[in-house]
C-alpha cells in the first residue's frame, strides 16, 4: 500500500552543496593521475573505469553548481 506522505528531511543547504563539491574536487584529483597529455594536448587515459568514473563526477559537479546558483539566484 503506496502512501503519500511529505518530505521530512529539509531541503538541502548551500553549505552541504559545497561541502560535497569539496568531496567530488579530491576524487577528480585522485582520478587525474591516471591521465596524461599528449603533444596535441589531448588526455590518454590508463585506465577507463578511471575516465568513466572522472566524467561521472564531473557531470554530478556541474549538475550541483547548478543547482547552488539556482538557489542564490532564484
């Protein structure tokens, strides 16, 4: 039986925002080490979980910076 209740937790803060941006920015430095440029200046990566997971991230970054400038700006 499907019940329709309200959202209890509180909505999400600007600080925590930051906080897991914080978070997201360590693991993209960690990830960054198994990258390299080549002379074109494009990257090679050494392993492609490390790629996937460092674009996964950076989609959820961007998507979070979104929706900070949402909030103090609308």
């Amino acid at each position: 039986m499907p019940f329709n209740l309200p959202e209890l937790r509180k909505p999400t803060s600007v600080w925590e925002l930051k906080q897991i941006i914080e978070l997201i920015d360590e693991r993209m430095t960690e990830l960054r080490r198994h990258r390299g440029e080549n002379a074109t200046g494009d990257y090679m990566w050494d392993s492609d979980t490390a790629k996937a997971e460092y674009m996964k991230l950076h989609g959820q970054r961007v998507a979070i910076r979104k929706k900070i400038l949402d909030t103090k700006l609308g």
